[in-house]
C-alpha cells in the first residue's frame, strides 16, 4: 500500500497543497528502536495496517516525523513500508 508521505515544512503549511490536509490525524513519530501513530505504539510491519482506517484514498497524507536519534536510514525505511 503506497501513502504521500510528507516531513517538509512547505508541506505541513499547506503551501502548494491545493486543499491542504483533511481527514483525521495521520502523524507517524519515528525513533531509533520505536514508531508510533497518533501517539499509540505501532510494529513496522503493522504500519500500514494501522493506517488503513485513518485515509480513503492512497494519496492521503502520512506525516513521518523523526525524533532526535533517528537516522535517516531509518526515516527511509519506514517510507518504504508505506509505498
């Protein structure tokens, strides 16, 4: 399952967004050793699961935000489960 991933602050503004964000919250927390959405503990590989009933359509909106510690390997790897 792909999703628009977004963590530049262009984005997040709604610059260049059309409409900008809609729906319900779709904030991915990402650490070292730890993800989460909308603040809950989530598994990598149940990610996208998790997401599932958070959007309608595959361009909805997943903000990914890396918390200090994380590398962007890491960022990547995560982006990768939700194409």
């Amino acid at each position: 399952m792909w999703y628009s991933c977004c963590w530049c602050s262009s984005c997040l503004s709604g610059a260049g967004a059309g409409d900008g964000y809609a729906g319900p919250p779709r904030l991915v927390d990402i650490s070292a050793d730890t993800l989460a959405l909308n603040g809950r503990s989530v598994a990598l590989s149940g990610l996208a699961e998790a997401l599932t009933p958070l959007t309608t359509t595959r361009e909805d909106t997943v903000v990914l935000r890396a918390a200090d510690g994380a590398s962007v390997q890491r960022l990547l790897d995560v982006a990768q489960v939700l194409e």
